[in-house]
C-alpha cells in the first residue's frame, strides 16, 4: 500500500488518485479504514504525506479518531 502512495505521489494527479483509492478501500473494506489508523499511528513520518485530506476525512468518520499528522 504504502510503495504504491509513493509512487502516485511523484504526480498531482497520482497523488490524487490515491487519495481517492485510500477513500474507496476504507469505505468499502472492513477494518482498513482501522488499519490506515494505525500505520499512521505507528509510522507518521512515513504515511503523512501519503495520506490526502479526503482520506483523513474519511478515516475520521468511520473511526472516530483523528488520523497522527507528522
């Protein structure tokens, strides 16, 4: 999960993209939303910057809990 961020990334509308994916799996996979949580609680300095504002949104409703920024 977290090379494919990287390497949508190096582009706007890469990044864009995968903010959007990270959106759809949290909405439409059980427990993923959960999990991005805890890789951004575990690593922030690695996910921060993968993880758009769209995707903390969602995490936030789904979870209940803000998502670590680094």
């Amino acid at each position: 999960m977290r090379r494919t961020a990287l390497l949508l990334g190096r582009t706007p509308e890469g990044a864009t993209r995968s903010d959007r994916a990270l959106v759809d799996l949290a909405r439409r996979t059980p427990g993923f939303a959960a999990r991005l949580t805890g890789w951004l609680g575990e690593a922030p300095q690695d996910w921060a910057a993968l993880v758009g504002p769209s995707a903390r949104r969602t995490i936030e409703q789904l979870t209940g809990a803000v998502p670590v920024s680094a």
